[in-house]
C-alpha cells in the first residue's frame, strides 16, 4: 500500500512529491516539522498547549489531502469546501478514513515545510488543529501554491486502513 499513493500523486500531477523516495522524504519532513511542535507544546495566540504525542501519517488522508489541494489548484479556489460541495470531513470519508475526529488546515503562498508549518503555527485555529490530542493521524499535499493538511482519529472500532481511489 505504501507505494499506492505515490504513484497515484504521481499520474494526477502532484508535482511536489513526484516520486516514492520524494514521497517518503515529504513524509518524514512534514511529521519531523509537525511532531516538534506536538512533543514541545507551543502557544496558539495566547493560549498556552501542553505536548501531546506525536502523530503519524495515515495514507487516506493524505489522499484526501492531494484531492482537495489537486481540486484547488485546477479551479483556481481558495477553501475548505470544494467546488462540488464537499466538506473536508466528507471527502476524508470518501478516502476510506472511518473517522471519530478530523480537521484541516490548508494554506496558499509557502514554498517550504518548515514555512507551511510555521504559518498553521501562527493561526490559533490551525495551531489548535495541529496540537489537539485527540488528534492522532495526518496526511498533507501540495499542488502548486496550495497546502493541505488532513488531520484525524480513527473511530474506537478503528478504520480498516484501506483507501478508496475512487
């Protein structure tokens, strides 16, 4: 399965992580950047978050992740909700995820991980997103100039860990 998602970001033009090494790389980076902040605890605005554990990455929602950064990029949008209507809970669903929790955090303009990160950082909301410890899950993309991150808890019954493509 590990090599599933790259080669499907690969043939819909995610040229931000074009090969499985890439992939990977982008993976480790993003839980590195990501995973600092958690194990630290940080401030979001004035509010004080105490270190939670750290996530790891789950391939639906990074497939979620691509979709939406994909959809974003090709219609020329900024938002949460897509085109078609859908909500970023709703296409988490559609990936396969058989979530409890979920959120995300997307963003435009950043050339870089640790610049990404430390923009959602910066936004109490998406700082809050990232340090929730409910959270356990996450998947991100980046198709051009936009980012998305998918973040998520499986249900208690957990999520079969299977991805629909469709």
């Amino acid at each position: 399965m590990t090599n599933v998602i790259p080669l499907l970001m690969t043939l819909i033009g995610l040229v931000s992580i074009p090969t499985p090494k890439n992939y990977e790389e982008f993976k480790i980076a993003m839980l590195s950047e990501i995973n600092g902040y958690r194990l630290q605890g940080c401030n979001c605005g004035n509010v004080r978050m105490n270190p939670v554990p750290a996530l790891t990455w789950n391939d639906a929602l990074a497939a979620s992740a691509a979709e939406h950064a994909i959809d974003m990029y090709q219609l020329g949008y900024f938002d949460h909700k897509s085109k078609d209507g859908r909500n970023f809970s709703g296409r988490i669903k559609a990936k396969g995820y058989d979530w409890e929790l979920v959120a995300e955090n997307i963003a435009f303009g950043q050339k870089s991980i640790p610049q990404v990160v430390s923009a959602w950082m910066a936004s109490p909301g998406h700082c809050r997103n990232v340090m929730n410890p409910g959270i356990k899950h996450m998947g991100v993309a980046k198709k051009g100039n936009y980012w998305v991150q998918d973040l998520g808890a499986p249900k208690s019954t957990g999520s079969n860990g299977r991805i629909n493509l469709k």
